[in-house]
C-alpha cells in the first residue's frame, strides 16, 4: 500500500479507538460523527450521557426558548439539546453546563427580541452560534450551509475571495490570504481586520456571518474595508471567484529544488510526490537541496500534514495529539522511507505560517532533518473535529492540542525558526497571532530546546521578480553547506 494511503489509513483507524472522526475539514481538522459514538448508539449505549445538573440548565435554557419563540417547534429545541450534549462531552476542557446556558441564553437575548417573536430556527442558531463561540476563538457553530461550504472548501476547488479568517475584538481578522486569489491580487495583508462589508459593520455579528456575507455569486463585486497598522482604515473592491487551490508548486533553482505548499488539500500527498520527482529527474546527483516554502500557509488536513512530513522522515513521531480523555491521546509516527532521498532542507515559515503547516515544520526541526528559517509562525496547535449534527449542520469544535515530537505544545506558541530572519525593528512586534486572540486557548509549555539564531534579510540576496530576500536566504544557506558557514557569512546576530 502506498505510504500515505497507510497513514491515512492509521488516522482513520484512531478515529474509531479516539472518536476523533478524522476525515475531511479545516485548519487540522476531523469531520463526521465518530466510529465510536456510531457504535455506541447502534447498541443502545448515549454517547453523549447528560447529568441532572445539565438536565435543569438545558430547562432553564427552554424557558427562555418559550419566551421568545413563535412556536414550540420540538425539532429546533432537540437540534439545540443535541449540540448542547455534543459540546460538553466533547470539547478539549471541561465547561460547566451554566456557562453554556449562559452564552446561549446571551445570544438569544443579544438580538434584543419581543417576546414570541423569534422563528425558532433562527433562535436556535442565535443561541448556539453564541454558546460554541464563547469556548475560544476557533470553535463554531455551523448552520446547514455553512458545514457544506466548510466540507467544500477542502477540496481542490471553491468559491469565494480567497482569505483565511478568525475572530478578535468580534471583527474578522486575516489569518492569511490564499496566494493567486482575489484577496491576495488586492493586497489583502495577514493580520488585516475586516471591520465592514458592503459597509455593513461586522462588529458583534459574529465569524459565520461574516463568512457568509463575503460568500456569493461568482463573478460579483464586493466592497471590503480594511484596517491595518500603520494607515487609516481603507476599502478594497473584490470580485468573488472560483478559487482553485494549487496545493503544490515545484521549481528549480539552479542545482535546488524549490517547493511551494500553499495549503493542505485532499491532494497535497500525490502533488508533493510527483513535485519530488521531477526535482530528482531535473537535478539527479547534482541537487543541493530542497527549500520547503510554506510561508502563509493557513493549513489544512491533519492526514495531509502527516504525510508530507512523514515523506521526508524515515522514523520516530510526527505529532501527538492530546484531548481532555485519556482514551484521545494519540501519537502519529513516520514510516521508513525519506522520498528526498537525504538532500538538506530549508524550511521557510512566517506569522502566516499555521496549524497543519505547523506540524510538518516542527516534525522536521526536532529530528534535525531540516534548518527552519524565517519568523515564528501564527501558533494555531489545536484540533477542530467537524462533526455533523443529526437534524442539521454541525459543529467545529476544539477537541484536542498538538504536540511536536519533543513534546512542546504548539498551541499560542508556534514554531520559532532555527535561523530568525530580522525585517525590521517592529515587523514582529505589529504582528498579532494565535495567542493575541480573544479566547485564545493559553500557552502550557515554554522553549522548546532548540538554539534560535538572528540574521538580517536584507543581507540576503533579492530573489526573482517578487525580490523575495527570504528565499534569498534559504537559498545561502544550502550553497553554503552548513547553518555555521551560512552565519558567518551573513551577519550572526547572536544566539536566542
């Protein structure tokens, strides 16, 4: 069997013993209603058992559903109770079942409504889209058409602008844009802030809401308004568009194979192959190395992630994969075979730089089989399992955090490259990440072992059309033969 159907094949076998459910979703995530819970329900056994304690909350939520509904619609007060059960079996640290009344009840009552004036469908996704995002900055509510775009947009192909995004301050941040797409043509900027669309305020709407207010017809306009540090705030107009992914791009630079991974896909394991190929077949004995380019690469598919570092190790863990049960602990392992045949890598990250890209960068830098180099990346360490709902849309919930194979959580802290690449004074400084975010799930860990060295990137020659310094850098490194001669020559700032 080929070596990422195998690991597939063990991600989804641990779905079943871990009722993770990894199949298809964003940001590292799992998909579909577990295995395990499957099972259990088939034998008469509630997967999702509910205390008396959350037995009176779910009632003291209903009163206030029968206050503002229009009708005792059953099947809209059991879609709320269903997600309830789900959120607090599952979500990655215990919740009291008051504190999600509480939000729920908040969300309701944030629409200012009369009483028996709600739809109860709409007060139902009112009051769950508030309940799943007060638990932290990642996890949401998916209302029917939401989890279909959401399974969508991990295909190869999908409609939209082109930009990854979260919450903060409740407007929509850039997490980073998705390269060759109407967002990233615009100039749209990793830690750009959506603060109107169609000069609607998206304050205090909430993340789905905007999502779907930028979703539409292909081919029609849209009006954005930014604010950026350092300028006033100012609007850009975007046309929506078919957005196809290229997952993976390959080049040659003179006797270095260059290799873009611009996002996790379905087919990143195939195009990663076929680009190591033709890397070998243009170069053969005369390859010097590989630079791995996944600078603002928002991530993906845990699957993918594990099998393009798997293909460049030849043993010994990946990631670790650790929840609030015991029984949800797991760790993925690499199987024999480096399909780089050994060739030195370089590693390029960035704030932009996250979840799945994550993974594979620190798999890489604690078995020394690659130097990391740029700025530490956005520090998104946690698993979303996309879980469907059985009346109707689903749940992205925060089920787990990732390990790097030292055991350093890379939740809020992120990868800090072996070989730091100073733009300026205050570049790192304006850059919000992971940890800046409301409701951020914290830090648990501290440095991560590895000695961190500074160098200029202006000192780094400027490389094709887009002068990009850093690739300049990469570049260096591998004619240089070793991280010591590369540092001597460009300006050692010093150990971190």
């Amino acid at each position: 069997m080929h070596r990422s159907r195998r690991l597939q094949a063990r991600v989804l076998a641990s779905a079943f013993l871990l009722a993770l459910g990894l199949l298809a979703g964003l940001g590292a995530c799992g998909s579909g209603d577990s295995s395990l819970s499957r099972v259990l329900g088939a034998i008469g056994v509630d997967p999702y058992p509910i205390s008396e304690q959350g037995s009176q909350e779910l009632q003291r939520f209903y009163a206030v559903y029968r206050e503002f509904a229009t009708a005792d619609d059953s099947n809209a007060y059991r879609h709320f109770r269903d997600a309830f059960r789900r959120v607090r079996a599952s979500y990655v640290y215990e919740v009291s079942d008051a504190a999600l009344v509480d939000a729920a009840i908040k969300g309701v009552r944030d629409k200012k409504p009369a009483p028996r004036s709600l739809p109860p469908s709409d007060l139902v996704e009112a009051a769950l889209d508030s309940m799943v995002t007060s638990l932290d900055a990642h996890s949401a509510y998916l209302n029917a058409q939401a989890f279909q775009e959401t399974r969508r947009s991990m295909s190869n192909e999908f409609g939209g602008l082109g930009i990854e995004v979260t919450m903060e301050n409740e407007l929509v941040k850039v997490v980073s844009p998705i390269e060759d797409t109407p967002a990233a043509r615009a100039g749209i900027k990793t830690g750009d802030i959506i603060t109107h669309v169609d000069n609607e305020s998206m304050q205090g709407r909430g993340l789905m809401y905007a999502v779907e207010r930028m979703r539409g017809r292909i081919g029609s306009e849209i009006a954005i308004t930014i604010s950026r540090e350092g300028r006033a705030p100012f609007t850009v107009t975007l046309m929506r568009a078919t957005i196809k992914v290229q997952s993976v791009r390959w080049r040659t630079e003179g006797d270095v194979g260059y290799i873009r991974i611009a996002r996790f896909t379905e087919k990143t394991d195939s195009a990663l192959e076929e680009a190591l190929n033709g890397i070998h077949s243009s170069l053969g004995r005369r390859l010097r190395g590989i630079v791995l380019d996944m600078r603002n690469n928002p991530g993906g598919l845990l699957d993918q992630s594990l099998t393009v570092a798997d293909s460049f190790l030849d043993r010994g863990p990946i990631v670790s994969v650790k929840g609030r049960l015991p029984e949800s602990n797991r760790t993925y392992a690499a199987e024999k075979g480096d399909l780089a045949r050994g060739a030195p890598i370089v590693v390029l990250i960035n704030g932009g730089s996250a979840s799945a890209s994550e993974i594979v960068a620190s798999a890489l830098q604690d078995h020394g089989r690659a130097v990391v180099m740029g700025t530490r990346s956005f520090g998104k360490g946690s698993v979303q399992s996309i879980t469907p709902l059985p009346i109707q849309g689903g749940l992205r919930l925060t089920t787990a955090i990732y390990y790097s194979p030292s055991g350093r959580p890379l939740q809020a802290l992120g990868v800090e490259p072996d070989i730091i690449l100073a733009e300026g004074p205050s570049a790192e400084a304006e850059l919000k990440r992971e940890a800046d975010l409301p409701r951020a799930i914290r830090p648990l860990g501290g440095a991560d072992g590895h000695v961190h060295r500074k160098v200029r990137e202006q000192e780094c020659p400027a490389v094709g059309e887009k002068q990009d310094r850093p690739l300049g850098c990469a570049l260096a490194l591998l004619k240089a033969g070793s991280v010591e001669s590369f540092l001597a020559g460009h300006g050692r700032q010093g150990a971190m």
